[in-house]
C-alpha cells in the first residue's frame, strides 16, 4: 500500500541542523517566543519549529528577513559552522549532538547571556565577567586541592 505524503528523508543535513541551532539561540536571546517570531514574520509556530529543528531548510530570503528580525547579519547564522568537524552523517541519518561548549546550547547558558546583556551598569558586567572567569580558572587548576575557604573568600571579594 502506498503511503501518502513525502517518504522519509534519510537524515538531517547538518547545515540545517546549526542554522536552526542558531535560530533558536537568538529567538531566546532575545526572550521570544516561537510564536512571537513566527507571527512577525507570517509563519506558523509549527514551520518555526520545524527550521529550529532543522527538519525544514530556511530558503536565502527567509534567511535576509529573520536576519532584519534579530538586527544581525545574515552570517550569525552561519558563525563557527566551519569549526564543527566532521560530527554528523547526513546519509545514515545519524546527527552529532549539540556542542554545549561552543555554542549557547544549554538554557542556562542562554539565560545567563540574556540577563547579562540587561545589566546596565559596566562595573557590574565587569565583576560579573571576572568572577566567571575566576571560577573557570579555579576548575581548571587542580580540581579538588582548593581550599573552600580560599575560594568563598576570592568569590565574595570578586561579587
């Protein structure tokens, strides 16, 4: 019995896995929904999802107008795609996760970044910035030697 519809395709393409990565990283940068973006732009919350997912690719022009949205050229869909590797198989169907180091994979992460760019005043950006980057440096220096007082201590100098 035929089925009806499209068949299946074998697998994602991974250009359009990181395009819809990049999409969904500036939507909840910029605290939206995907039916606040869907509607200023005359989509369907469903055909958003669809391009987040990268199920469906985002033709050129529909590119230029989401890249009008955000107020960002149309390459941030595009940054750090060539430093990716070979992770992905398109044929197989198989798909490389997420890279939650090297992009704003993780929710947290976004959410850091949004509330972030909503401190106004640049000394608390900048206490911020070096307390995170002290803590980076304090994981990355012999992991489980510090001495927690130490460290509370550097931190609540830091904040």
């Amino acid at each position: 019995m035929k089925r009806r519809g499209r068949e299946k395709k074998e697998g994602l393409n991974e250009v359009d896995v990181f395009v819809g990565q990049r999409l969904r990283e500036l939507r909840m940068l910029a605290g939206l929904s995907q039916s606040d973006v869907a509607s200023a732009l005359g989509l369907t919350f469903q055909q958003l999802q669809k391009y987040e997912r990268g199920f469906n690719r985002v033709s050129s022009s529909r590119l230029f107008k989401l890249g009008q949205f955000f107020k960002v050229p149309v390459s941030v869909f595009f940054d750090g795609l060539e430093n990716r590797g070979a992770g992905g198989d398109s044929q197989n169907g198989t798909q490389r996760p997420a890279d939650a180091d090297t992009t704003l994979g993780s929710r947290e992460a976004l959410m850091l970044a949004r509330y972030f760019q909503s401190i106004p005043d640049p000394l608390i950006r900048a206490a911020i910035l070096e307390l995170a980057e002290r803590c980076a440096d304090q994981v990355g220096d012999e992991a489980g030697r510090a001495d927690p007082a130490a460290v509370q201590a550097e931190v609540g100098e830091a904040v």
